[in-house]
C-alpha cells in the first residue's frame, strides 16, 4: 500500500515534468510536410538543345529566345568555321498560365514563321505523378518558296504541322530524361519521295555537371524516312550555363535548322564526317 | 471493491492531470499566414527579392518566447528562373526545406501591450541550411483587439549559412541581405 502512495505521488507529478519538457514552441508549429512538393527544374531550358523541354514559362512572364547556328564547321577558315552560313531564330514565348504557353517565332531558315502552344497536362511530384508530361503543337510557314520557281504554289503548301509529347522525368539531383514522341506533317516535302506525314522518337537527357553547368544531349529517330533521302537524324550535345536568371546553352548539331518540322526532317549535316554546326540558345526574360 | 477503488483513484489522477495541465496552459498566439520578405538586389541589375506569404509563427506570452518556421519553396521571386536556383543551388532546399527561427523577446510585457507600438528586443537563432545564425534586432510590436502585431528586420549574409556566391554573379547580388517580417498573431 506505501509503494501505492508513492507511485500516486508520482503520477500526480508527471503533467509537472512534462510541462517542464514543453518548452519548444518551434516543434509545436514544425509540422508542415514538404512530402507532396512537385519537382522542380527538371530542365532549365526551354529546350534540351533543339527538342523542346518540359520546362515551361511561368504566368504572365515573357521569354525571349535568340537561337543561332552557325554554318558547318567542316568548311574551315574560308568562312571561319560557319560564321558566314549562320541560321537565326528569334521566338517569344509567354505564360498565360504555369501550364499554358503560346509563342511566336521567325527563323531565317526558309524564312520561316511559327506559331506554338505548349501544354502542361502533369507535373512530376514526390507522392504523386512519376512524370511531367508536356504536349508541343506547332504552325510552320515557310516564306521563302517562290511562285516563279514553283508553279501551281498554293497558300497551301507553305504550311507544316507538328504534335508532340514531352514525358520527362527528374530521376536525381542530378539527372533528368525525356521522351518525345513526335507526329509531324509537311504540306510540301523538301525532298519528293518522302511521305508528307512523318513519325519520330525524340529522346534526350541533361546531366548535371556542376552546379551551374550541365550537359544536354538529344537525338531523333526518325521512323519512316524515305529510303534515298539526303537528310539525317538529328543528333545534338552541348552545355547549359545558368546564371541565376538567365540560362546559355551553346551546343554541336547535324540540323541546322531549329523548328521540329525542319531539324527533324531536314538536318543535312553528319557527325561522321565532321559536317556539324556550332550553336547557342539565348534567353532572356521579361 | 479494491478495483472500484483502483479506477477510481484513477479516474481523480486523470482529472486532477486535466485540472493541472490547463492551470498551467500557456497564453499562445500563432499566425500561419505571416509574411517574410528578404531583398539581396544590387543597383542597376536585376532585381534579387523574395516573398513568402505563408510563413507560421508562433508567441506565447508566459514564456516570452517566439518561433517561427518557413518553407524555402514558399519564397517567390518575380523571375522563376531565379526562384529554381535559389531553390536547387543556393539553399538545396530539397535537402534543406525549411528555414526555423526560435528566439526570447527578453523584455516583453505582454500585460502592457495596446495600440502604441512598442520597440521589444529579440534574440534567437536562425537556422538555415542546416547552419545556424545568432539574430539580434529589436522588433515593433502592437496589440489591437486580440491581435498581435509584430513587424521588424534584420541583415544576414549568405556567409552566414555557408552559401557561395559564384564570381560570376558577384556583383549582382549584394553581400549583404535585408530581411523582413510581419507577422500578425492570433491567440491559438
């Protein structure tokens, strides 16, 4: 019966010693979870190197991307190394939403304009999607074919399409990987035998390498491409430089053309025998 | 008649913990929507500002102590470029996701506390990055109706958490950080 009374002491002093545990009033509010966050920054451009990345502009801001591809390094010093044979792009990109882009662009190659929505449909979060996934659509109007030298052109025939999703997925710090499989459409082939409707698969990664640098890679498997066709795979490495607000990418390229219709289907240059194009992605943001 | 006895010894130790506890219940105020600001921006460059709008803090008045805790993902620049690598390079707030301040407002009169601003000052630690920081200021506090307000700042370098500004971007980001805070509590 004494050790009862003294275990009842004992108890009646518990809440004493607890208050005088509770003294941390950052564990009371220390309980918020950052389990259910989303990735982020899976890519840092808006492209991997010419594929279009599951990156996205984000609401009301406005990119503007200046893209150049100098001429093949393969003809050496007579016009240094490409500087001659440059193809620029300028596009403008804005954000109506986190997940809804529209653009618009004009690239000197074939005097092309394009008109672009991309979409947002998932994002890759811890918990939850394994998966970002990005549709890209884009309008091509290639302003450089003349009546004169085509007869019969049409409205028509200027005008080329493509559809893509991005899945990307963030696999570590350090690591990110995407497929693109591509449906794309030329009412005008540049080259006669080959189908107007065309298939790829676009894959592609970028690996950081230091904080600020990383290491981009992507290549296009084109899948029906006319046997005789005089045009290649494209295939792309080059670095990201990020600064904070604004991301260099300065790449090798077999296309030198840079919209999905045209360095999908007419990429004339070769790594095998050294016919490549120097590049750089250039953004800034508003 | 033992056992009556035994449950009902326990039922009264019960009651009496209940009794005890709330006896002893300390006078808290929390606030999970407080605003948090800090500003690294250099003349004539880009701007270097982040808002976090949903930051928790908490007082209690008893004790005279105050806490306070930030996700890093909460802090929002106007580039979002600048935000991912504020994020992903410079706190790692994958690894380091939250910022936690506990600090004792030595002076505080909690009984005193009306309409007129009253200057009451603080002491704590700033954690971030898993490094922590002695904070010392004085902070602006104002009671109206139940509502505590308190609102002050003060300056951190990125030293401070063992952040490394790259040479690169040195002079676009001052060497040293403004940080404010306004947090308006109520009793919990």
């Amino acid at each position: 019966m004494l050790e009862m009374r003294k275990l009842s002491i004992l108890i009646i002093l518990i809440p004493f010693f607890a208050l005088a545990q509770e003294d941390d009033l950052l564990d009371e509010i220390d309980n918020i979870s950052t389990e259910d966050e989303y990735e982020i920054a899976a890519f840092k451009g808006l492209k991997i190197v010419n594929f279009e990345s599951t990156k996205m502009v984000s609401k009301k801001q406005l990119f503007f991307v200046v893209s150049h591809r100098f001429g093949s390094v393969k003809t050496g010093i007579e016009d240094f190394f490409g500087l001659d044979q440059a193809v620029t792009r300028l596009n403008f990109i804005y954000g109506i939403s986190d997940g809804i882009n529209i653009g618009i662009s004009r690239s000197s190659f074939q005097k092309t304009y394009e008109g672009s929505l991309k979409l947002r449909l998932v994002r890759q979060g811890r918990g939850g999607s394994p998966f970002t996934v990005v549709v890209f659509n884009s309008v091509l109007m290639n302003t450089a074919l003349e009546e004169e030298i085509l007869p019969g052109l049409k409205f028509e025939h200027r005008l080329s399409y493509s559809t893509q999703a991005l899945i990307s997925r963030k696999l570590n710090k350090n690591l990110s990987l995407q497929l693109a499989p591509t449906f794309f459409h030329d009412n005008l082939v540049a080259f006669n035998g080959q189908e107007n409707s065309q298939y790829t698969i676009g894959i592609g990664g970028r690996h950081k390498l230091t904080k600020r640098w990383s290491i981009n890679i992507d290549y296009g498997l084109h899948l029906n491409r006319a046997a005789n066709s005089p045009f290649k795979n494209p295939l792309s490495i080059g670095f990201d430089l990020e600064t904070g607000g604004h991301v260099f990418q300065l790449h090798f390229t077999n296309a030198q053309p840079m919209n999905t219709n045209t360095f999908l289907g007419q990429a004339t240059g070769d790594w095998g025998n050294g016919d490549i194009f120097f590049g750089f992605n250039l953004s800034r943001v508003f | 008649m033992k056992s009556v006895n035994i449950r009902l010894s326990l039922l009264i130790l019960v009651l009496v913990h209940g009794a005890i506890a709330s006896l002893w219940a300390q006078e808290k105020y929390i606030d999970k929507n407080g605003i948090v600001i800090f500003e690294a921006s250099e003349q004539l460059f880009e701007e270097v500002k982040a808002t976090n709008e949903s930051v928790t803090a908490i007082l209690s008045t008893e004790t005279k102590q105050i806490a306070s805790l930030a996700l890093i993902k909460g802090f929002h620049f106007k580039n979002s470029l600048m935000e991912e690598h504020f994020n992903e390079n410079y706190i790692e707030s994958d690894i380091y996701p939250k910022a936690k301040f506990k600090g004792n407002l030595i002076d505080l009169n909690a009984v005193e506390l009306d309409e007129n601003v009253t200057e009451v000052p603080v002491e704590g630690i700033l954690e971030v990055r898993g490094e922590q920081k002695e904070i010392h200021t004085v902070l602006k506090i104002q009671k109206i109706g139940d509502i505590i307000s308190i609102t002050g700042e003060f300056i951190v370098t990125p030293g401070d958490f063992a952040i490394e500004i790259p040479k690169i971007v040195r002079n676009k980001i001052a060497k040293e950080v403004l940080v404010k805070l306004d947090f308006k509590l109520a009793k919990k």
